[in-house]
C-alpha cells in the first residue's frame, strides 16, 4: 500500500512539476520561439483565409452582375423583336385590307360595266340612250372611270 500511495506521489509530482515548471524556471527559449512561429503562421493562414473570401465575393458580384446584365440585355432584345414583329404584322394587315378593298372596289366597277356592257362605245365618244353624241356619257368611255385590275 506504501508503494501505490509512493507511485500516486510521483505522478501527481511528475504531472505538477510539467505545469508549474515554466511559471518557477522561466519559459524555455525553444518553445516561445515556436510558440510565436505557431502564431504567426495561424495569422498569416487566417489573413490568407479572408483574403482568398473576399476574393470569391468579389468574383461572384462580378458573375452576378455580367448575368443582370445579359438578362436586361436579352428582355431589350426580346421587347424590341417583338415590337417590330407586331409593326410587321399589322403593315401586313393594314396592306390586305387596302387589297381587299381594292378588290371590292373593282368588283364593283366590273359589275357597273357587266351592266352596261349593251351600251356602244364608239372612240372617245360614248353613245347616248337619246342618240346624242357626247365626249363621255353618263357612265364614261371607261365605265363610270373606275378601273378594274
């Protein structure tokens, strides 16, 4: 039992003596040499570390805003195609009903002629229903002078 009480002695002496030794001696000059190595390479690690992190926040402003930017490009883009397309489509409407009026227009003037198609036409003169010469009738040496395409 002496000689586990002598051990247990020893040990705690041991482990006491690892502690309190630099604070009774005096630091060792080894270990606050690399101590202070330890630390500054800690600190030049954690300066790396932020540098490198605002580094990539920087570059992902940088991505995000070049990609703001196509996109605004790009709906610009897609506004003005669309205007123009409108514009082409309504020219196109606005030319085919112009066409489908010309077309009614000569529809109709084909008809006035179809119906007047008994009356002579000698030259310039027409001939009218009284048998008096005239340089143009009622109706015209052309047919009311409407054109039929």
């Amino acid at each position: 039992m002496r000689f586990l009480i002598a051990f247990v002695a020893l040990i705690g002496y041991a482990s006491a003596s690892a502690i309190l030794a630099p604070l009774v001696y005096g630091a060792n000059a080894g270990d606050v040499q690399a101590a202070a190595i330890d630390a500054t390479v800690a600190a030049q690690d954690t300066v790396r570390a932020i540098g490198e992190g605002q580094a990539r926040a920087a570059e992902a402003v940088v991505q995000h805003n070049t990609e703001a930017v196509r996109q605004v490009a790009e709906t610009n883009r897609n506004l003005h195609e669309n205007v123009y397309w409108g514009n082409v489509a309504a020219s196109q409407n606005y030319v085919a009903a112009a066409q489908s009026q010309v077309a009614a227009i000569d529809g109709a003037a084909a008809g006035v002629r179809a119906a007047y198609a008994g009356a002579p036409i000698v030259g310039a003169y027409g001939v009218s229903p009284y048998g008096i010469a005239a340089p143009y009738t009622a109706y015209g040496a052309y047919g009311l002078g409407l054109h039929a395409w």
